[in-house]
C-alpha cells in the first residue's frame, strides 16, 4: 500500500497546478504580438509543460508548482526574443 501525501503535499501540487492553468490565457493571448505559427509552438510548449506538471503530481509534488516558474520564463523568452529578432509588434 502506498501512503498518502500529507496535507502540505496537496496544497502545493494544487496551488502548482491552478498557477500553470492561470497562464495559459496569456499564451493564447501571444497572438496579439505574435504570428499563428508561434502561438501555437507556445501552446504546445504550455501543453508539455502541463503533462509534465500532471507526471510530477504524484512522485514529487513540491517540484509541480516550478512548473509555472518555468513556463512564464519560456514564453517571456519566447515572446521578447521574437519582438527583438522577427520583428513581431502588437
């Protein structure tokens, strides 16, 4: 029998999950700066991040919430490197 995550266990994968969910509207709303083909990289980046969000829920939870972390830098990233180099502009 496994054991049951304690309570601090599941606030913080939760809290990790809900955070990456907020984020996904501001990946949808990189259309306004960016051209279809990047949006839809950038939603299948947020995507492989979800998965690897849900891969982390049971075997360490206190990682899940870096996930987000993770996730606004890339598409800040993403974002700021196609305004300076591709020219994208709102």
């Amino acid at each position: 029998m496994s054991e049951s995550p304690s309570l601090a266990a599941k606030v913080v994968r939760m809290l990790g999950i809900v955070a990456h969910l907020v984020l996904l509207p501001y990946y949808l709303a990189s259309g306004l700066v960016a051209p279809l083909w990047a949006v839809i990289v950038l939603v299948a980046v947020w995507a492989a991040l979800l998965v690897v969000a849900l891969r982390l829920w049971k075997t360490r939870p206190f990682l899940v919430p870096l996930v987000p972390v993770v996730a606004v830098a890339i598409w800040f990233a993403a974002v700021t490197a196609g305004e300076t180099w591709l020219n994208w502009t709102a």
